[in-house]
C-alpha cells in the first residue's frame, strides 16, 4: 500500500526533521520526500499495513506544515477518473 501526500515542505532541512518524527512514530512504513516536484510529495509505503493518513497528517501539521492526501487520477481512453 502507498499513500502520497502533498506538502508545504520546502527545505532539505523541514525535511530531515520530519523524516526523523514520522520514522520513529511510524517505524514499519517507508518514508520519503520529493521536494524536486511541484507538490512537494510525501509518499509513504507499508508491505504489511493499510495507512491511515490521519495520524501522519496530525503529525505533519504539528509542526506546522500544510498537507493533504495527494488524490490518485488514471487516466483511461483520454478519461480522466479519480478516487474520492
């Protein structure tokens, strides 16, 4: 299961941070940034688990930063579906 957020973090140093709090709080996930997109896109992996966003978005928001569930789109037949 993977779960995309998009953020306001913007620093190599708001990253480290967070990384640091969401790693120790959620410890079986996979936790990355990617600051180089335009989202400034948190993914988070679990092999195991279903992801709950609330706590990682409790979390995030803490530390006063802007996130939200990045919504998957696919596109099909020049038809654009998303999940809501």
């Amino acid at each position: 299961m993977v779960e995309v957020f998009k953020t306001s973090v913007q620093s190599v140093e708001e990253e480290t941070l967070l990384l640091d709090k969401l790693q120790k709080e959620f410890p079986c996930y996979k936790i990355n940034f990617d600051l180089e997109d335009c989202d400034n896109i948190l993914r988070i992996e679990s092999v195991n688990n279903i992801i709950n966003p609330n706590p990682v978005i409790k979390l995030v928001r803490y530390y006063g930063f802007v996130i939200e569930v990045l919504e998957d789109v696919v596109v099909k037949d020049k038809t654009v579906v998303g999940r809501s």
